[in-house]
C-alpha cells in the first residue's frame, strides 16, 4: 500500500482504506471487463453490480431504473442535513474486436470494455464499499451505474424514469479515465469538459445513368463531392475563432463498386458535427442545410438533411467544479491538479444529467504505459493501479459535500 501512495502521491483516510481491498477491486474489474455487455443489455454487469453492493452492505440497491441500470443507497451517520449527493459510473462496452493477449480478455467476439467502463464500475463499487463501511458524512449518498452511454443515451433514460425524482440529489459527479495524464493526476475545469455531438445523414437524389453518358445523368457522386468540399468551409468561414467546432463528414455510400462505369441516383453521406456553444451549434445546423440544398440545387438535384442532436456539451457547473478540484487536490496535492484542463471535442452523455443537476464531470489520469492504449483502441484496458484512487475521489466528494459535525 506504501508503494503505491508513493507512486500515485495519493493520500487520506478513504485512500488509505480503501487500498486494503485493492486486488479485490482488481478482480472485480477483471471480471467486467471479461464479460463485457452493449448498452441495456448489461445483465451480467447489473447482477455483479448489486451483488457487490448488497455484499458492501449499502441500505437500498434499486434495479431497473433506465432497463438496466442500478442505484445504491447508503446513509451517513448523520441524518440532520437532509442533503443528497450522486455518484455516477457508467456500466457499458464497445461493439469492438479485442486485440489484447491477458487473461481477462474478452470472452465475447466482437464486444470489448475499450473505453474503461469497467474501471469506473469497479471505483464507484470500491467508494460504496469504504462509504458503508464508514459512514463519515451528514445526508445520503447516492450511487449511479448507469447503463448505455455508448451512444444510446442512458442518462437520458434514467432520468426519464425517474431517476432524480426518487432520489432528488443536490448535485451530481462522474468521472473518466484518461490515458493521456499520468496515474495520480486529475483534470477538470469550471465550464464545458466534453462537445456536444450531432449527427447528420445527408441524402441526395439525382438521376443515374451510364458513366459514359453522364450529361444525361445528375450526378450525385459529383454533389456529394461538392457538399463535402464545401461543408469544410463553415468552420473556417462562419465559426468565429475564438468558438470551436468540428465537422467530419465520415462516410460516402454511393453506387456499387462492381459496376464502374453506373451512375447512381442517390448517394448518402453521414458525419458528426461537434461544439460547445448552442449558438454555433445551431448556426452550424443551419448552414449546412442552406449549403447541401444550394449545391444540390445548383447541380440539378435534391437534397434532404437529417440532423440529430445526440448528446448536449458536457457543462461543469463552476462552484461544483471548484469544490471538486478541492477534493482531489486534498488526495493527491495541488500540484496534481489541472483545474484548467483542455475541453475535448468527444461526447459524454453524463452531459443530460448536468443539465438536469448541478455538479462536476472529471478526468482521473491512468497513462498509457505498461500496455495501456488510447480509449477505444483494440488493446486498450483499465490501469488497475488507479482504482483506489478513483474509489477514494468520489467518497471525498461524499464526505466533504456533505461533512458529519462535531458532534458526531
């Protein structure tokens, strides 16, 4: 235990305690990531989840919520705030082949824990361990595992369930590893942490025909080419650059590949669009629009535009996010503490539950040596080491948010 406050620099009671039970939280991870589940379809994980609480001895386990998602309870020894923090940890996997070689490797083709959900399930069930345990805290925590948030909205979900009316917290935190800083360090900043993400499919209508009589054609492979060119543009000509923004038109299908010499008469193109602000993110909306119907137009044909916002920017409220800076700069130091940290242009959709709550979304260091990849690599997995660390960060937010007086 020594050698590891030594390497990660952490320290305090919850670290402490809870880095006794470490090579359990290990196994338990291990196991997660073994049998990884798609989003709303994590039985195994929602059944290992509640085991672990029930063993931990929490008050209440609460199952169901959002399909698959579970809730834990527990209660401090005082009762006198009346205050109630959440904690949240999301429980999914990636439709994604593993290219790793260890024994916890997935036993499911084409399903892998390649974004670290696995680690977050473990920390939050490692907090609910020490938390009941100890109870050191005034008011009532609650701990989220959350289901499907690769994609599929499950914040959303339990929150449409009524996830924040049956337990109505005063604010709520999460957090994710990231491989890119170093074990023992954490990132967070006062304002947006993560994008907002859009999706958009573009479909254009021509008229096919023989590529070698393409004048009696409206080519839609040319509009499309135009269409991507020209989208490039709204960033660098309508986005002021002080704003950000991102437009990635990913993927052209059109045609078939066996026929070279056909020309088709539609052609679909689909992308992401990514910002902070909803002012650009609405302005971006519109000229694409504007934009795909004048080229279409002007080439002969026709175009439609689909745009869906999927998740909402991941927006810090600023006394959350300062008090949560607090918390980890009193476990790990200050100087371990980027409370400036650089927004990414990826997409949480822990977004939907600050929009409903205040409070904090963070990033917990792990690195990227001895194997560890980039998130959703082939060969990612979770840094073990920083498991009690994390566990230990989201009690510190429990306890000081909501401190046992003096009397207790």
């Amino acid at each position: 235990m020594q050698a590891m406050q030594q390497r990660l620099k952490a320290g305090g009671r919850a670290f402490a305690h809870i880095a006794q039970y470490h090579p359990e939280l290990t196994a338990f991870r291990r196991d997660l990531h073994a049998h990884p589940e798609l989003g709303f379809e994590e039985v195994y994980t929602s059944a290992r989840v509640r085991e672990a609480l029930r063993h931990a001895g929490v008050d209440e386990v609460h199952e169901g919520i959002g399909r698959t998602g579970v809730v834990g309870i527990i209660h401090g020894q005082g009762r006198s705030s009346g205050s109630m923090i959440g904690l949240r940890a999301d429980m999914d996997a990636l439709p994604m082949a593993e290219h790793n070689d260890f024994a916890w490797k997935s036993c499911k083709s084409g399903l892998m824990h390649g974004c670290g959900h696995d680690g977050h399930t473990a920390m939050l069930v490692g907090a609910a361990r020490y938390l009941a345990a100890t109870r050191h805290f005034d008011g009532t925590a609650v701990l989220i595992f959350q289901p499907g948030e690769e994609g599929l909205g499950g914040a959303r979900v339990m929150i449409e369930d009524g996830l924040f009316e049956r337990f109505p917290v005063q604010s709520v935190y999460a957090m994710h590893n990231w491989p890119a800083m170093r074990p023992g360090t954490v990132g967070i900043n006062s304002g947006a942490m993560m994008a907002a993400a859009d999706r958009v499919t573009i479909e254009v209508t021509g008229r096919g025909g023989h590529g070698a009589h393409a004048y009696q054609t409206v080519d839609v492979v040319l509009v499309a080419a135009h269409i991507v060119t020209a989208v490039q543009g709204i960033v660098s000509r309508n986005v002021r650059p002080l704003e950000s923004a991102v437009i990635s038109l990913c993927a052209v299908q059109a045609g078939d590949l066996g026929a070279f010499s056909v020309l088709p008469g539609t052609a679909t193109l689909v992308g992401t669009v990514r910002t902070f602000d909803p002012a650009v993110q609405e302005m971006v909306e519109r000229r694409i629009k504007e934009l795909c119907n004048a080229i279409a137009l002007g080439f002969g044909a026709t175009a439609t535009v689909r745009y869906e916002r999927i998740y909402p920017a991941t927006i810090n409220t600023e006394s959350d996010a300062r008090f949560a800076g607090d918390v980890a700069a009193s476990l790990v130091g200050e100087e371990n503490v980027d409370r400036d940290l650089e927004p990414s242009m990826g997409a949480e959709d822990f977004s939907f539950m600050l929009q409903a709550r205040p409070g904090a979304y963070l990033r917990l260091g792990q690195g990227m040596g001895a194997g560890n990849s980039t998130l959703h690599s082939s060969r990612y997995d979770f840094n073990d080491d920083v498991l009690p660390l994390g566990a230990a960060l989201h009690a510190g937010l429990v306890e000081q948010a909501m401190p046992l007086g003096q009397a207790q």
